[in-house]
C-alpha cells in the first residue's frame, strides 16, 4: 500500500506542475491530466494500467463525474434551451457521424469501430466551451446561449448512448458476433439490444418517478446535516450504482441514473458542491490512465487518420453548424461563433472509447485513436475559441455563402434614429444608468436576448447585438451621439469604440465614458482619450462621498435603497 501511495503522490505533482503550465498556455486542465500519463509512460516510473488501486479510482472518477452531470440536468432543460439549440445540436450531432463513420470504414475499421468513431466525433465539451465562454464575457451572449443549449442536447444524446454501449456486453463466446462476407465484424443479437434499451428505459423512468416523488421528502428532512447530507448522496450514488451494475449496465452508468434522480430535489446544488471535489480528484487518475497508454499503443497506421479526423473536427464540424444555422436564418457572425465552440471533441467521447475497450467493443488502437484526436482537437480549438472574434473579422468576407439574403431577427428594433445618448452593457451598472435616463433620448446596446426583452417591455429602444461586430457599430451611429457609455469592462470593446469615434480633434464630438477592469486599462483608455473611465471601487466611493455631503441627515439612503431593491426585484422576474 505504501508504494501505491507513493506512485499516487507522483500523479498528483506531476499533474499539478502541468496544470499550472496548461493555465499560463490558456488551455484546459484535462490536457494537463492526460500529458501528465504520457510522461510517467514515457519516462517509465510505474505501469499504471496495471495497478487494480488506480483503475478502482478511474471508475469511480467517471461515476462521480456522470452523477453530477445527472444532478445538474433540470427535467425541463431541453425545453428550456430552445427550439434552435435542439436542431442545430441534433443536426450537428447527424451531419457530423454520417461522414465521420464512411471515413472511418474508409480507414478500414469494422462497422461496430467506426461507429465508436464516429459517435465520438460527434460530440464536443460543455466544460470546456463553457469555460473558455465565462472567461470572454460571452456566456449571456446570443451565441453563447444557442452553443450552451445545443451542448446540452448533445450531453443528453451522449448520456443516452453511453447506456446503450454500457448495456451491450459481448459474452466470452462472441456469440453476439457475426461476419460479413468480406470477413468483417458485425454486430448481431437484436433481441439483445432490445433487452437493453428496455432496461435502460426502465430504469430511468424509476428515477425520474423516485426523484419527483419520494427523494425530494427524504431528502428534505435531513438537509439540516451538512454532513449527513453528503453521507446520504454518497450512499445513494454507490447503491443505485451496484443495483444497476447487477441490471448489466456499468458503474459509471449508475452514478448519472442516481444522479439524475436527485435533480429535482432543493439540495442538489449543495449535493452538487460537496461531490465536485471528490470528481476533480478521481477523473485526475481516469485522465493520467488514459494518457498514460498512450505510450504503450501502437500508433502505426494512425498518423494519417489522427490527422484527417483532427481536421474533421477542426474545420468540419464548425462548417456543419454554420450550414444549419445558415438555413435556419442567422447572421453569419453568430453562427460561425457557435461553430467554433463545436470543433473539439467532448470528454465523453474519452468515456465512451474508454467504455468500449473495457466492454470489448473496441481494442487499444481505437482508443488511441481517439484520444489523440482529443488531445489535438482540444489544443487547438481553444485557441479557436478564445481569438474567434479576430479570426472572424478576417475571413468574414468568405462566409457570405452560409448567410441567407432574408437573415433572422437578430437585431431587434431596426431602429436608425440618431439618439443623443448611447449606452452599450444594460447589466447590473447599465441598468442602473439607464433608470435615470430619459428614455426618448436613449438608445441601449446589448448581446443578452433577456435583457433586451425585458428593455423592449419597459419602452426603451434597443439594438441586440455585439458592440464587437461593425454592423452593429454602423446601426449605432455613434458619432453623431452626444454620449457614449459603454459598461463592459472587455478591453478590446472599448479600444474599438474610441477609435470608431475618432481622435479628440473632431468637432461635435461626443462624450465618451467606458468602464475599465483595473487602474493599468484605465490610464490607457484615458490616453487613448476617454472622457471618464468606470472603476466601480473609486466611482461607487465618489458617488456614496458627494451623497452623504449634500445630504448629511442621509435621508437619500432611503431612497438609494428603494431604488436598487426596485431593480433587484425586476431582475428577478
């Protein structure tokens, strides 16, 4: 045990030195995880692949990892999302395994490997986009929602074949297989796979009735216990887990079954909270295991298909989405925006090459296979990702072909109007701007599709966009306003609007206040020549300072207080 510690240690350091070394490159922490396996394979310190301890906690790291994926899913979440997300995340997740599977026959892998091929290719990181979204501001942004709502359908189809596969074990005998007349491997048994889809289905519905009908009391009543809570959680995620183990699925399967169950109930983000540690700790050893046979694989014959199915999802699955999106009616920045997020494959299809190896489905080339395209998939896309808006302002002119000349509503309003005042950013610091502003003289700015519908009901006019985009810099007409405020703090954003308004020479030119995240931008945005820069910890001081001045008894606290519960209140509806 002790020498199993001690191997356990150096997973845990070596991963952390790449972590931090995957932070400073701006890439996902999971690439940290799998490099980390490659190096203790290449310099050979110890065979993890072989070590029952480690695989142990490999299992348990895709259990609690679906477990929490299973408690965050809301029943009416695929509702919620909207009817755009699900065809483009359907349509995406068709288009993309249709020609991923003739590719990879055309590589010569069976009809049950390309098929794991294709399926994997499908499918890209909510964790990841996610992220990569909060970090740019973009989360509220009307690509962000679409992308965040058809990752969401593809991590439901993605739960959905994982129980299938997990449910269609090839016996000892391969009674269940059967070959073609050229000699290849087909799948066989249909009775089988009605069996699992029967029993997968079965047991889903008993979770969705336990949650909705008993878990939620249950767990109520002993909520009061932060600890007998997680005790509880932990109890209920490992008993479902061995139920459905002995229902012929798998352990990982059980963790999303019971997981799911208890996403009805109050406590789950708390449920939600303890757990996420204990995930980070067990997937680390699924990742470090998984990079770490790397080493071992034989790679032969494998260059050119790691590289076309890299390129594959580089480039073909941001160009299916800009198709769909395209017909559906989008601007064409919106859609290559969310076309990007699509071009990596997902963690999933990680679990899913992993399951397959381990259930017999596939062997250790195909795994190798897919997770180097993984490794190089995600490398590059976040890149993609977090420089899209650059990479679009200069191939825009080529993606003309995938915008329909009758576009979607995107902007609403086509208001072309010159208003005295402009505000871009109607969020917490816009929104309280706005609300002593004459709303005949304003004209507000914003990405969020729900700030822009509540603004509309309140009678103000509005233009729903990105300030980054120059057609909504055009509609704006900014130079002819008399104010320009903008809240956001996007550095980048602010840099643009001061040089579209020009230099300080110009006549009639406009007043320019922006917002700045810390003191370093805000003297830049001062010599770049704003008027006023927004630090909320000097603006709030200097506001609450002159209040409390020319109101000394402070009766205005009274009405500052109604005021931003007023607001509050209206957020919240």
């Amino acid at each position: 045990m002790s020498t199993e510690i001690f191997e356990l240690a150096i997973v845990i350091l070596i991963a952390t030195g790449l972590g931090i070394a995957a932070r400073l490159l701006k890439q996902p922490i999971i690439l940290s995880y799998l490099f980390a396996g490659l190096a203790i394979g290449v310099f050979d310190f110890f065979h993890l692949s072989n070590k029952e301890l480690f695989q142990t906690f490999s299992e348990l790291g895709i259990m609690f990892l679906l477990f929490l994926i299973g408690l965050e899913i809301n029943y009416s979440s695929l509702r919620l999302v909207g009817k755009t997300s699900i065809l483009v995340g359907l349509g995406q997740i068709i288009f993309t395994f249709i020609p991923g599977f003739y590719i990879a026959r055309f590589f010569n892998f069976n009809y049950l490997e390309s098929a794991y091929i294709a399926i994997a290719l499908t499918f890209s990181s909510t964790i990841i986009v996610i992220k990569l979204l909060s970090e740019k501001q973009d989360t509220n942004s009307l690509y962000g929602k679409i992308s965040v709502g058809f990752l969401l359908v593809q991590d439901f189809v993605a739960i959905l074949i994982l129980i299938f596969f997990a449910g269609i074990q090839i016996p000892s005998d391969n009674s269940y297989l059967i070959k073609n007349p050229s000699g290849e491997i087909i799948f066989n048994n249909f009775n089988h796979i009605l069996l699992t889809i029967l029993k997968g289905l079965g047991l889903f519905i008993i979770m969705i009735y336990l949650g909705r009908r008993i878990l939620p009391l249950v767990f109520d009543k002993i909520a009061r216990s932060q600890e007998l809570l997680f005790l509880t959680s932990l109890a209920w995620c490992f008993g479902i887990a061995t139920i459905v183990v002995k229902a012929g699925f798998s352990i990982e399967i059980g963790g999303f079954l019971a997981g799911l169950a208890l996403a009805n109930s109050s406590e789950h983000f708390q449920i939600s909270a303890r757990i996420r540690s204990l995930r980070d700790f067990f997937i680390l050893v699924f990742f470090v295991i998984l990079g770490s046979s790397l080493v071992f694989s034989n790679f032969s014959g494998l260059f050119l298909p790691i590289i076309v199915f890299s390129l594959f999802v580089l480039i073909g699955n941001p160009l299916i989405v800009l198709m769909i999106m395209g017909i559906l009616g989008y601007r064409k920045r919106t859609s290559f925006l969310c076309g990007v997020t699509v071009a990596q494959i997902s963690e999933f299809s990680l679990i899913l090459a992993t399951l397959g190896l381990k259930l017999g489905h596939l062997n250790e080339k195909v795994t190798s296979l897919i997770t180097a395209v993984g490794i190089t998939t995600i490398t590059l896309s976040t890149y993609l990702i977090i420089y899209s808006d650059e990479i679009f302002k200069r191939i825009s002119r080529f993606l003309s072909i995938f915008e329909r000349r009758v576009k979607k509503q995107e902007i609403v309003d086509g208001i072309t109007t010159t208003k005295p005042i402009v505000l871009i950013g109607a969020h917490r610091v816009g929104q309280n701007i706005a609300s002593h502003l004459n709303k005949e003289n304003l004209l507000i700015i914003d990405f969020d599709p729900d700030i822009i519908t509540r603004l509309r009901r309140q009678g103000y006019d509005v233009i729903f966009g990105d300030i980054s985009d120059s057609e909504i810099i055009e509609k704006a007409n900014l130079k002819s306003a008399q104010l320009v405020i903008c809240t956001s703090p996007n550095f980048e954003d602010n840099i643009r609007i001061l040089e579209e308004i020009g230099t300080r020479e110009t006549k009639n030119q406009p007043k320019i206040i922006l917002r700045a995240r810390n003191e370093k931008d805000a003297k830049i945005l001062y010599k770049k020549g704003a008027d006023y820069v927004i630090l909320p910890h000097l603006t709030a001081g200097q506001y609450l300072g002159k209040s409390i001045a020319i109101d000394p008894e402070m009766k205005i606290l009274e009405q500052l207080r109604k005021k931003d519960l007023q607001i509050m209140a209206s957020n919240n509806k």
